[in-house]
C-alpha cells in the first residue's frame, strides 16, 4: 500500500454530509459533469480558502456552464486539451476524470485512444507541451491551433489546460483516492493507452461496473440550470466587491496583497479576471493563512524553480520582499539550492534539509517542514514519499498541510497561463 497524503489527512477530512449541507448546488454540478463529485472536496474543505478557491477556478477557468450549451465540436476539443494536459503531467487522477468529462462533451473514443483527426492533433499537442515541466509550448503549436479556432477559443482552452494545472497539482501531490465510478466509466479505455492509477487506488483496482457514458442532452442540460442558480449566488457571495477588469483588478490586488500581479493585463474575459483576483486575495490573506505569508511565498518560490519558470520566479520574489526582511536574502540562494537538488528520500535526509533552513533567521521546523513540502510537491510528477509525509506531518497541521499544496497548485495555474502569454506576446 503507497502512503499518501491524502491517508494522512482522512482523520481530518470534512464528511460529505456538511459539505452536501453548505454546497449541495456545486456538487451537484460536478457530478453532472463527470458523473461523481470528487473525492478531493473532504480534503479541501479542511483549509475552508482552499474549498473556496477550487469552486471559483472551475467554473470560470472551464467557462461553466456556458460551454455545457456550446458548440459540440468545441466542447469535445476543450476536454481532449483537459485528459491530455493531465496525461503529460502524469496525473492519473485528473487523466480518469478529464476522460469521462471528454467523451460526455462528444470527443471519440478514437481521438481518446490514439486515432486524431488534424484538428485533434493540434489540440493534444498544445494541452501536452504546455503542460510539461519546464513548458515546451512554441509558436508553431499555437499557429496549429489558430488554423482550427477562433483567438477567443484558443484563449478559452488555454484557460481549461491552465486550469488543469491546479488540478493535477493538487490530486497528484495529495493523492486523493480515485472513486471507484470513475475506474468504472473510464478504466477500460485509457488502460489500453498505458494509463495505471498508481497510489489513486489502494490495491489493485477493478471495474465493478460497465459504464456507457452519455453524450450532453436535453436532460443534462435541464439537471445543470436546476443547479445554477445555488452555485451562482455562492461565487457571488464569495467574489462580492471584487473588480473584473484590468487595471482595476492589478490595483485592487496590490492593495490587498501588496502585490499588483501584472499577468492579469493578458486576459480579456471578465470571470476569468474576477476568479484570479479573488483567488489570489483570498489565498494571500494574513488573517487566514495557517503557516504564514512569509513561509508560504518561499515554498512557491521553491515550485517557481522546479519549473523553471523564471518570470514567475521573479514575481513571487518581489511578493515575498512584503514578508521577507532585506537583510535575509541569502535564503533564496538556499532556496535554489533546494530546488536543484532532488527530494529526499529518508528521513535523515529530511531532517538535513530542514536543519539547513532553520539556519536562516526567522525559520521555524515548521517553516522548514513546509518549505520541504514545497519541494516535493513542485514536479510533475510529485515526489511526495514516505520521508517527506513523515516528516513534514509531524510539524505541520492538515490545514497548513493543504493550503501549501493549494498554494502550489494556483501557482502551477499561473505558471502554464504565463508560459502563453508571454510566448504569444513574442509576436505582438
């Protein structure tokens, strides 16, 4: 059996009955949408910011409910983009649930499978190269994609890969179990394609029932606007008063956070706008935080260097000079150091690594213990191993746990957005 985190965090994970009392309209949808609610939602809800964050991404990052009512052809490409970006980010939680959201949009089996049509084919070969580490997106795969869509769909499946950034981080770092409705509508098909559940599934895993996943229809449609109007009066509530526009949003940011964040000037579309913003308040509020902004924003700078991702690097050092005293600079350089080297794979060797941080001043066993979390989280795949759950969960709380993995997730989000704004802004 693979520990995980998730096992970890089960004691503390908030029962589907209370989350069914608060939230019934957005599980509700979920479930409309790929056919169970996720298993990930208990865990969240332990940091209540990081519940929140998750249910404001995803129905404006995936443009929902609007591209439920979309074009057929449009919404089966945006899901092949969604199972592909998490095939290369080797989530095979995400992979299982963005499959059965692909085929009940309308893509094939076929184009699931390996068969494409040239249009597909540009589709996959975005999804994927932007979603490696470090990103491998060119200019000739957005070229590919602007010979089959319109600026504004393109713009739209980038938001859906990105947004699958956030997934895959968070379900492949915590591990969170894979339903067992989910092996049973997919398995079958992507096990032919090499997928396997790895530490999703306890044991060996079984299709216990065939599924035969149905296509978008009238019923679908009449079961998601009986839903809407719950889960929409909960976005509004949790997003009242913030702006939806650049520069408002870039200004709104900087005086909440101290930080403008100046990757908002890209995007057009106002929920998009309004989702980040609040996200990023919500996720960089002191008030809230349950291991600090300063140990927080070091841990990202840490996912920023395993990536690769240089601008980002830069924006979440010029964030963490508002927690982080000039004079203490040099931990950065320890930092890089860290992110360089590969995650320990003992304890002892966890305990080195922590050791070393607690030499900076002002770093707590639990900022170290959080800072190494960071660590093995960062890649895709995560390298979150028995030493580092060992370790790390025995300093840190489960809140403090899932906000540092929620943290590294919406900066995972950032970081594939950012990989194409700044490509695209090449030719501009």
């Amino acid at each position: 059996m693979t520990t995980t985190l998730a096992s970890s965090l089960k004691p503390a994970s908030v029962n589907f009955e209370t989350l069914h009392k608060n939230y019934h309209p957005m599980l509700a949808l979920v479930k409309e949408l790929i056919g169970v609610v996720p298993a990930c939602d208990p865990i969240l809800e332990i940091w209540p910011t990081g519940f929140r964050t998750y249910n404001i991404l995803v129905p404006n990052m995936f443009n929902l409910p609007n591209t439920i009512f979309g074009k057929k052809s449009f919404k089966a490409s945006m899901g092949l983009a969604m199972y592909f970006s998490s095939r290369a980010a080797e989530c095979p939680y995400c992979s299982a649930h963005t499959c059965s959201f692909a085929l009940r949009r309308g893509a094939t089996t076929e184009a699931i499978a390996g068969k494409r049509t040239p249009k597909e084919e540009a589709v996959v070969a975005m999804a994927e190269a932007l979603s490696r580490v470090p990103a491998e997106l060119t200019l000739a795969h957005c070229n590919s994609m602007s010979s089959h869509f319109s600026p504004s769909e393109v713009e739209q499946i980038v938001y859906s890969i990105s947004m699958m950034g956030f997934l895959n981080k968070f379900m492949d770092a915590i591990g969170v179990e894979l339903e067992q409705e989910a092996i049973n509508d997919t398995a079958d098909l992507i096990s032919k394609t090499g997928w396997k559940p790895g530490k999703h599934v306890n044991g060996t895993y079984r299709v216990t029932e065939k599924s035969t996943l149905k296509t978008d229809s009238l019923l679908t449609y009449l079961r998601v606007v009986r839903q809407a109007p719950g889960a929409v009066r909960l976005e509004k509530k949790w997003t009242k008063d913030v702006p939806n526009s650049y520069p408002e949003a870039s200004e709104f940011l900087r005086k909440e956070t101290g930080h403008s964040f100046p990757i908002l000037k890209n995007i057009i579309q106002p929920r998009v706008v309004l989702a980040l913003t609040t996200v990023l308040r919500d996720n960089l509020n002191a008030e809230t935080t349950e291991v600090g902004l300063r140990t927080k924003n070091l841990a990202g700078y840490i996912f920023t260097r395993v990536v690769s991702n240089d601008q980002l690097s830069a924006e979440v050092r010029s964030m963490s000079s508002n927690y982080t005293p000039k004079s203490d600079d040099a931990i950065f350089e320890t930092l890089d150091q860290i992110a360089r080297a590969g995650t320990p794979g003992d304890v002892k060797s966890c305990k080195e690594l922590m050791s070393s941080l607690q030499k900076h001043s002002g770093i707590t066993e639990k900022d170290a213990a959080a800072i190494l979390l960071a660590r093995a989280a960062s890649p895709s795949p995560a390298e979150v191993n028995e030493a580092v759950i060992e370790t790390t969960t025995a300093h840190l709380g489960p809140a403090g746990i899932v906000e540092i993995i929620v943290w590294l997730s919406v900066l995972q989000l950032l970081h594939r957005l950012g990989s194409y704004y700044t490509l695209v802004k090449q030719t501009v």
